[in-house]
C-alpha cells in the first residue's frame, strides 16, 4: 500500500495556493464595492439597491472569506515545515500584527469617518474635524473584545491572529507528531472520493448551533457564535482554518479534492441556486411554499426551516471550497513574476482596499447617474488607489515593515 506522502514543496510554496489567495484579495473590490448597492452593513449606501449587485454579494459571501481562512491553515502547515515553531511566530508577528496596528490607526479609521459623515449628512450631528472625531471617537472602539469594538476589513487579520497564537500549541504538536507518522488506512480513506465532504458536518453543526444561548447567572451567551468584531464568529471561521492545515499535511487528503472536483462542482451550482431561491426578493414564498417561509423567519436554532437553510449554507460554503481548490490545482500549477508580485501585494491591499472604496462611494452615491457607472468608478478608483497605495509602501524598509511586505533583498557586491 502507498504511503501518504507529505506535502513540502523545494520552494516553500503551492502555486494554486498563491493564485487563489490572490484571485480572492482582488474579487474582494468588486465585492465589497457592490455592498455600496445592497440594503445594510456597509459604510456608505446608495439610496436605491440594486438587486444584480446584491445577488453578487450573496454569491461571493458565502466561500470567499472561508477560502482565505482555509489558505492560511494551509500556509501554517507549510510554514512550520520551513521556518520552524520560533520562525513561524515571528513571521506571524512582523507580518500580521505590525500591520493590524498600523491599519486600526491609520488606514480603517476613514472609513468609518466617511461612514458617519454620509449617514449624519443631513442631520450635522457631530464636529467635522477628523482628527477630533479620531481622538474623541474612534480611540475609544478601537479596542477589541468590547462593546462598539470596529474594525473594518480588519476583522480578518484579528482573528488570524487570534487563531495563530492560540491554536500554535495544538498545531505545532500535532505537526511534530504527524509529518514522520505513516497512516495507511486513515490515507486511503480520505482518498477516495467525497470522503471530503465529511468535513462539512462541524460545518453544519456550528451553523445550526451558533445561535443556541445557553444562561448562566440570568445572562444569555451565545457560545457557539462568540464573536470579537460583532459580526463573525470564531468557532465557525476557525475550521476552516484548522481544515487547511490537515488537508494540506499529506498528500492523500489532496487527492480526495481531486477526485471530489466535478461532483463539488455540480454541487456548488445546484445549492448556492437553491440558496438564491430562499433569498431573493419574492421568490422564496412562490417557490418554497409558505410553511417553509413561516419556519425560516423564526430565527431560533431548532426551528426546522432556519435548521434546514443552515445545512444548506454549509453545504454550499464547502461544495464551493472544494471545487475552488479543485479548479486551482488543475489549472494553476504554475508561477510566475506576477505571482510573486501577487504575494507582496495581497496583505496591503487587503488592508487598504475598504478605505478607498468608502471614500469613493460617499462621493459616488450623490451622483445622479445610473448605478453601473457608480459601481465601476468606486471599482475603478479601489482597485488604481490599492496599486499606487502599494507601490509607495513598497518604496522603503520601513514601509514595507508597516505593511508586512517582505523587505528588498540586498544584493551583495561581485568582487572583481
């Protein structure tokens, strides 16, 4: 019987892995300038939706995030295997945490500050003066794990490093435990096909719960769905996270993806279809008939509707993962100049990117024009504005630090 083989690369890299986060980091644009068009949780809204860009937003919002989340698992497994347990932590230091503060200080809040201004516009509730609202405001929400704690795109960064450093311990021992250990049976058994798809079950389990409060002391916690920003919850993110990492530990649990390609394919299609039907405006009461709309407003977690639409966010979230990886894998093994350029680039302009979009829509959405030119200016000014933002960050060292971007290379003098 073949042993599992484990998976680390001469160069330290997946090339599949590098162009997916990066494909992921650009798609973000255009998604979250389509938020401007929805009906909630954006900082500036246009004053009519559009329903195209809405559907583009539930289309993107239910893999992209998860994706992210599931690439850096991935990236840990192989980061342990080059730099070491003392390497890793100071890579994830200089690159993840450097970066969140800088951006909680400098970069999010704008976008918060346009926010306030669009939505206050017509009332004048409060000094204009940015640095007054920074110091008076801002200072006092930006601190995580609080009431009012905002942290813009951010969020990410916080809860990757909140997952590095305290899932290191478990991860590390199970990395020193596993890279030498050979496990034919449990191999051969993630290889075959859609044995993959057993990793939806905490999935489903996590949606389904995240919602259950348990009461202690008179006080109703949401255990499952305990969050930091407000907004996503940790245990959810962090299987994927964790999903990453054993996927990517050995060969045999890749080729499960491999084989599992065309049916996760197919699968993706037909759920996030059915997901769309629930939905979308007016379809879902003359599709899915009135006893299901009924169960799936009632928002409890043991409702049947909102337990059956659960299961089929899990469903869809990781039929898209799976087919995602596949496609990667078979078409993007390869690398190239823009790929490394692609690696420098993501973590700034994820972190810059929702600044621009917030300045350029609270612009926008005073314009009486049609809503597709709106939405390709903010997409066109973001995506223009990240390139210069990282072009001049990567000028020096000291930016570069700022950034997270690696610093240049010196190139040593050839004696003649």
């Amino acid at each position: 019987m073949v042993q599992p083989q484990l998976m680390v690369p001469t160069t330290g890299r997946l090339s599949h892995l590098d162009w997916l986060r990066i494909i992921v980091v650009a798609m973000l644009i255009p998604f979250h300038s389509a938020m401007t068009f929805g009906t909630g949780g954006w900082y500036v809204l246009n004053s009519v939706p559009n329903d195209a860009l809405r559907a583009l937003v539930w289309v993107m919002d239910k893999y992209h995030m998860e994706l992210l989340f599931f690439i850096a698992g991935a990236a840990t497994w192989f980061s342990f295997s080059n730099r070491g347990w003392g390497g890793y932590l100071k890579e994830r230091l200089l690159r993840l945490v450097v970066p969140l503060v800088f951006g909680m200080l400098v970069i999010v809040p704008p976008c918060y500050y346009f926010a306030k201004l669009h939505f206050d516009q017509l009332f004048r509730l409060f000094d204009h003066n940015y640095w007054t609202w920074f110091v008076n405001e801002w200072l006092k929400t930006a601190t995580p794990l609080q009431d009012g704690f905002r942290a813009g795109a951010l969020w990410f960064l916080w809860y990757l490093v909140f997952y590095t450093f305290v899932l290191f311990p478990l991860l590390y021992f199970i990395y020193k435990k596993c890279k030498n250990l050979k496990m034919p049976r449990l191999g051969s058994f993630f290889e075959k096909p859609g044995a993959v798809f057993l990793f939806v079950i905490p999935i489903a389990l996590v949606e389904v719960f995240a919602r259950w409060k348990w009461t202690i002391g008179g006080e109703s916690y949401r255990i499952i769905g305990w969050v930091i920003t407000g907004d996503f919850q940790v245990l959810y993110y962090i299987l994927f996270f964790i999903f990453g990492f054993i996927i990517y530990s050995n060969s045999h649990t890749q080729k499960s993806i491999d084989r599992s390609g065309i049916i996760s394919i197919i699968g993706a299609v037909l759920t996030m279809t059915f997901y769309m039907f629930i939905v979308f405006p007016g379809w879902n009461k003359s599709v899915l008939g009135e006893w299901y709309w009924v169960t799936y407003q009632d928002v409890t977690w043991h409702s049947a509707g909102r337990v059956m639409f659960n299961i089929l966010l899990a469903f869809t979230t990781w039929f898209w993962i799976v087919a995602i990886l596949y496609l990667g894998r078979k078409f993007l093994k390869f690398s190239n100049r823009f790929v490394a350029w692609g690696n420098d680039a993501v973590l700034p302009v994820y972190i810059v990117h929702s600044t621009f979009i917030a300045v350029a829509s609270y612009y926008a959405v005073q314009w009486n024009t049609a809503v597709i030119w709106k939405y390709l200016y903010i997409v066109g000014v973001t995506f223009v504005g990240s390139w210069v933002f990282l072009e001049v960050f990567k000028l020096t060292n000291v930016t570069r630090f700022l950034m997270g971007i690696r610093f240049k290379k010196k190139i040593s003098a050839v004696k003649q």
